[in-house]
C-alpha cells in the first residue's frame, strides 16, 4: 500500500506546522496537568501530615491521662478520634491493632460517622513497607492519600485523605486543556493556511507565467517569447525572488535564441529559393545544349552519345529537384497558392487515373462519394499532394500491391483523404522522420528511382498551407497516409 504524501508545499505547510504546535501545546498540556496533579498530591500529603499530628497529639495525651477505652472485647483501647470535626469530605481516621481495624470514623461534610466496613478491611490490607505516605483504592470511598503513625504494642494510627475532588479538577482541567489544544491546533492550521496561501502568491504568478511560456508554439516559425515575471516578484532579497528574476533571463535567453534561430531560418529560406531560381536557368541551358548536340548523333561517337543522355537525364532530375526546393520555400513563406472553391472528388479522380497510366503494374482503387466535397485551396498543388502520395505508394511497393484512394467527411466539418497499399509498410526506424526532407526508404535504389526525398516534406508544406495534418500509420501489409483538410464552411470560419 502506497504511503500518502501531500503534494503541494501549501499542504506540507500547514500539515508540519499544524503537528509541531499540536506537539509543543499537547506536551504544555500534559505539563500542566501533571503540575496540577502533583500539587493535588502534594496538597493531600500535608493534609495526611496534619491530620496525623493532630490525632496523634489527642491520643497520646488521652492515653496518658488514662482517658483511653477500653473497647468490650478486650481489644486495644482508643480516644475519642470524633473530637476533630471540619476534617474535608471524605477523610477517614482509623486506629489499627497489630494490622486489625478496630476503630475508624469518616467525615462527611465535616461530622464523623463510622467508617464503612469494606474500608475498615481495606486499610487492614494496606502494605505500609511500601512508603508513606501513598495512594490506595478504600473501597466504596474511592481513592486516598494514606499515612500513619506507628505506638507501642503494635497499635498504628491511620489518617485518609480523600483524592475525589483532586481528581475531579484535574480531569476538569485536563478537558479544558484538551480543548484549547484543539482550538489552537485549529486556529494554527487556519492561520498557517492563510499565511502561506499569502506568502506563496508570488510563487503561483511565477508558476503562471511559467505555464503560459510552456503552452506557447515555441515551434512555430519566428515566435517571440514576450511573457516575463513582473519586477514585484524578481526581488532578489528573497527566494521566490531569485527564482522570478532566473526565469526572466532564462525566458530571455531562449527568447534571444528563437530570434537567432527564426532569423537563421529565413536566411536559408531565402538562400534556398534565390539558390533555386538562380540555378533554373543555367540547368535549363545545359539540357538545351544537351540535346541540342544529340540532334548529330549519327556523328557522334557511342560513348558521347551515351554522356550526352546521362546529361539529360541528370539535368531533369536536378530541375525536378530544384522546382521541389523552391516550392518548399515558397510553401514556408506562405506564398505560392491560388486558392478557390473546388470540388475535391474531381481532384482525387484525376490523380488516381494519372497515377493509374502511369504504374499499371499496380491496382489503383477509388472510394469517392456520391455528392461533392468542396474545399477551399490550390487545385495545382492538391493535385500534387496526391500524386506525390500514389508517387510514393508505387516506388516503394513490389508490382501487384493494391493503393486505395477513399475521401470522406465527418460531422466536425473536416474532410479525410485516406491513401492506403498492402505493401510490406514502412520500415519503423524513419516513421519518426518520415515527413522530413530528403529522408530516403531505401537510400541504396533511392537514385534510379527517381526519388529525391522531397516527396513526403511537399506533402507535408502543401497541408499545412491548407490548414490541415497530415499522418502515417504503417505495418506489413498495410500503409495509411491519412490527410485532414477543412471543409469550405469549416475554413470559412475559421
């Protein structure tokens, strides 16, 4: 069974501080208490003493006076012991001969009357080897302090003080201690409770601006981070201070660094797109040339023929690569989209019948429903989104495999296009990278396949331009590319 532990320091807080005044007021208590009872005792003990003086006194002088009477069965003689009235409620005097009672008297409300005989043969039982003088249960009487004076020929004078009204206070007092300890244990737990709830303020606006940084797009491009802690709580002469003024330059250091980095960003866009646009031309040049010197091939050696047809080859294969690489950066830029109102069903039919001629080698279905989809977005670039995942499908699965194009929609106002094969899948180790850039199934046939890895980042841009998301799920004999675009309507609002 799991130990429970208070989580919030708010908790431990009031849970320590609450048990340590609970200890220190408990611990008061009990010392006062047994202060109390110790002085009850003590109170008892003197007047045990004086009871005994006094009794003593009267029955030595009686006996020596000759006053003493003779009890009928020859017992031990006593004095008149009911001379003393105003004793306390409860004090028993008793003469013992050789450990026999043969005399005790009781005060009640200060006039004696014979002693009970349970306590008669109560203080008959009475170890006096034990200290004197000393607590003893006297029967129906209750508990009493006990003391006595020792005569000769065995007699022993007994003198009782009753411990009632002692025990009544301290209990009395006892509960009124148990009380206030209560009270105050209460009143701690409170007062601590509203203390640190004050006290802690300062940390929970950390916290706060804490949590609105950790909720923040930090991802997205060129964000800034503009949440700091307010000067009331970086004063660094405390230590909720010290952590507020540590997160303001923690907050503006990775703010600093998002800067670098969004501005580092730009730059390689830019490069990649003047690098793209600048490099167009001269490729287009050098497949004119190409070509333009293969129109003399019967004069031409074989193997410059054969050069002169990688060039070409070569040459398309960078112009397809340099037209990926500036639409992605026009893509980032979020240019580059002629959006419209469009029919998605007829986007989705073009694409599989192109993809179709194109790879007859495969099975290319089609899972379109009865009325229109419409979407708002590029035709051109949609169109490319779905031949760049049929494109895909057909490089990277054996002849035979089966690539299921379905569109549908959902109450939520999102429409779903779904491209599924039966191929062998995905090898899991480049799922997590799968929709970066020049990421590669099979690197070795990556290059007589035509694929330059950029297939899957457009797929990627294009979405995102559009609003929507784009994942993958794959395993031996299934590979589900499932796009998330938002209806017309949904877009609309939006």
């Amino acid at each position: 069974m799991r130990r429970w532990h208070p989580r919030s320091l708010r908790r431990r807080l009031v849970i320590w501080v609450s048990a340590i005044s609970s200890v220190a007021m408990i611990g008061i208590g009990a010392v006062a208490v047994m202060s109390l009872r110790d002085e009850a005792v003590s109170l008892a003990n003197s007047q045990v003493s004086n009871s005994l003086a006094a009794f003593s006194y009267s029955y030595a002088k009686a006996k020596r006076y000759g006053e003493i009477e003779q009890p009928a069965d020859g017992g031990a003689g006593h004095g008149d012991l009911n001379e003393f009235p105003g004793q306390g409620p409860g004090t028993v005097i008793a003469m013992l001969d050789n450990d026999r009672a043969v005399y005790g008297s009781a005060f009640t409300d200060g006039e004696p009357v014979p002693a009970p005989p349970d306590v008669l043969r109560a203080l008959e039982t009475i170890d006096w080897g034990k200290g004197d003088p000393q607590t003893v249960d006297l029967g129906s009487m209750g508990s009493h302090r006990v003391g006595h004076r020792d005569f000769p020929g065995g007699e022993r004078l007994v003198s009782a003080v009753s411990l009632d009204l002692a025990n009544k206070t301290v209990a009395g007092k006892g509960l009124t201690v148990a009380v206030l300890v209560i009270l105050a244990v209460a009143v701690t737990a409170v007062g601590t409770m509203i203390v640190v709830n004050y006290a802690l303020r300062p940390l929970r606006r950390v916290a706060d601006v804490a949590g609105q940084v950790a909720a923040l797009p930090l991802d997205a491009t060129d964000y800034r981070i503009t949440a700091r802690v307010s000067p009331a709580d970086t004063d660094r002469r405390s230590e909720i201070g010290v952590v507020g003024h540590t997160l303001n330059r923690l907050l503006a250091n990775v703010d600093s660094a998002l800067g670098e980095i969004a501005a580092s960003d730009r730059r390689t866009r830019q490069f990649l797109t003047d690098a793209s646009h600048e490099l167009r031309t001269p490729l287009a040049a050098i497949l004119g040339y190409a070509e333009l010197t293969r129109q003399d091939s019967e004069v031409l050696p074989p193997t410059t023929e054969y050069a002169l047809a990688r060039i070409e080859a070569e040459s398309r294969r960078m112009t397809s690569l340099v037209a990926d690489l500036l639409l992605l950066s026009r893509l980032d830029e979020g240019g580059d989209l002629e959006v419209e109102d469009l029919d998605l069903c007829d986007v989705v039919a073009d694409a599989v019948n192109d993809a179709a001629v194109s790879a007859p080698e495969h099975h290319f279905t089609i899972d379109l429903p009865d009325e229109a989809i419409w979407v708002r977005g590029d035709r051109a670039r949609l169109h490319q989104l779905l031949a760049n995942l049929l494109g895909n499908a057909r490089v990277h699965t054996p002849p035979g495999v089966t690539v299921i194009t379905s569109l549908t929609t959902g109450s939520d106002g999102w429409v779903d296009l779904v491209v599924t094969d039966d191929g062998p899948g995905i090898p899991e180790e480049i799922m997590p990278n799968l929709f970066g850039r020049f990421v590669r199934a099979d690197k070795s046939r990556s290059r007589d396949l035509g694929c330059s890895g950029l297939g899957l980042a457009i797929v990627l841009s294009i979405v995102e331009a559009h609003g929507g998301t784009v994942t993958a799920q794959s395993r031996p004999g299934r590979t589900e590319f499932r796009v998330r675009l938002p209806a017309a309507g949904q877009l609309a609002e939006n």
